[in-house]
C-alpha cells in the first residue's frame, strides 16, 4: 500500500579526506555535485548524469562498481538499498546537495533524533534536524536545509503510481522574483544565505524560517518550513518568493511530483 513520505535536502561538505561512508538509504537518494570531485563506490545499482556529457542523460551504473569519479554539476541517484560510500580524496573542500526520500514509517520508531540506532536516518536526512547542522564521524559536515512530507492517499494510482523529479539551477537578479504557483507534489528550494523574502506566511502564524524575512500575509498560504539556505514549498500552492538582497541570488529548484493520477501526492514507496 501507500506510505508518506519525508522529503528532505541537505548540504553535505567534505574536507579532504572525508568520507560518508557505508549508508544504506531506505528511501532513494539524490546527490547533485555543488563543487570540487567526489570519488563515490557501489555496491548496487545506480544512475548517473554527467554535466560534461548532457547529451547522454541518465544512464545506468553497474552494481558494484570499483570507483566512480563525480564532478560539479554532476547527479548520481540511488534506489532504496544500494549501499555507497561517497569520499573526498582531492586537496581542497568538496560540497554537494542530497535529497533523500524517505518513508515515515522508517522515522516512526526512531525516537529522538540523537538516540536513533540508524546514523542515516540520526545524522544524515532526519527532517527533524532541518535547519541544523551535524559533522558525522567521517568528517562530513551535513546542514539540512529544508524537509517537507508527501501524504500519501488511497486510490486507484496507488498500484502504478510514481515520482517524478526535476533539477533546476537558476539565479534571481536583484529584485527578481518566481510568483507564487500552483504545486502538485513538493518544492525544494538550496540558495545563497540571506535576501530571501517570502509572500506570506503559513495559516497557522508561524514565524518565517531564520534568515527569510516575510512579505505580506495574502491569506492561508502554503506552509512554509527551512532554514535560511533552504525552503520547503508544500502542495497545492506555493507563495511567491524574491531576491530582497542586493547582490544576484543562485537557487537549486528541486521538484518532485507525482506522475499518472495526481491527486496521490509524491508518497508511493518506489520512486
């Protein structure tokens, strides 16, 4: 059957030398390239996207493969299951987004955060630590930025139902804006800290993330939940959001939505 799903982004830093080492993700996981090389090791299948080669597209990994070299721009997607190991093995810092989904259920019994047994879902992509940062024992420094959850609903997609997700890098000059729109699935949004504004607030009157100053209250708005680097734009609509700084603004756009029925929202388990 159906499940929720947690949606969470992440930064993840590497000093020379670190490694994320050994994760078995229960849920897909996306790493999108920021800065320097990464050297990543399989042992399952994967899908690759090199920006130097955008012709090609996605094409697929080989389980167990014995070393694959990542650079920036490039994204690198792991089913559920497919244990890897992620090392900086270059002179100088590396940096990458993650995007991880997970099923709610894999949370429930975790408790807190820092008690949980599985360091994935303690250190790594547990929606409860957004807008926090960890170093794990590898070295790696993992700020998450924003989580949100897909509710999963019964009907007939359920059986063939799927997640689409796209990644968009733009940047906002001065001024700029994206309007506010509808969402079909969830929205994630990694940006430069500070300058941010935010049209609207959620209905229930929380204060806006740190480092995001709010615009003007239009009504019951889509919750709105992040960190100063990172926002989570919910179904089914999203506030308009623009550059309040005085210097161009760079965002990474991720989006996930449902493919086949979308009134089930990004929650069926195989993505």
């Amino acid at each position: 059957g159906a499940t929720n799903t947690a949606v969470a982004l992440a930064r993840l830093t590497f000093p020379p030398g670190a490694a994320l080492a050994d994760p078995v993700p229960p849920g897909t996981h996306l790493l999108l390239v920021e800065g320097g090389e990464l050297a990543a090791r399989l042992d399952g299948p994967a899908a690759l996207f090199e920006s130097a080669r955008p012709e090609a597209g996605w094409h697929p990994v080989p389980p167990s493969s014995p070393g694959l070299e990542l650079r920036g721009g490039d994204a690198l997607l792991l089913p559920p299951g497919t244990r890897h190991t992620v090392t900086n093995t270059r002179g100088r810092p590396a940096s990458a987004l993650g995007v991880a989904l997970l099923p709610t259920a894999a949370l429930a019994d975790a408790g807190r955060p820092e008690e949980a047994a599985d360091p994935w879902l303690a250190g790594v992509y547990d929606p409860r630590r957004a807008g926090t940062r960890v170093a794990l024992g590898g070295g790696v420094v993992i700020e998450t930025l924003a989580a949100g959850i897909g509710v999963a609903r019964t009907g007939p997609c359920v059986a063939a139902g799927r997640t689409s997700v796209a990644v968009t890098r733009f940047a906002l000059a001065p001024g700029e804006a994206i309007p506010a729109h509808r969402v079909a699935g969830l929205e994630l949004l990694a940006f430069d800290a500070g300058g941010l504004e935010v049209d609207g607030l959620d209905a229930s009157g929380d204060p806006p993330p740190a480092g995001v100053q709010a615009g003007v209250v239009a009504g019951p708005a889509a919750a709105v939940r992040g960190s100063g680097r990172g926002l989570a734009l919910p179904a089914p609509a999203a506030p308009g959001v623009r550059n309040a700084g005085p210097h161009p603004l760079r965002l990474v756009a991720v989006a996930l939505t449902p493919t086949g029925d979308t009134a089930c929202a990004v929650a069926p388990a195989e993505s």
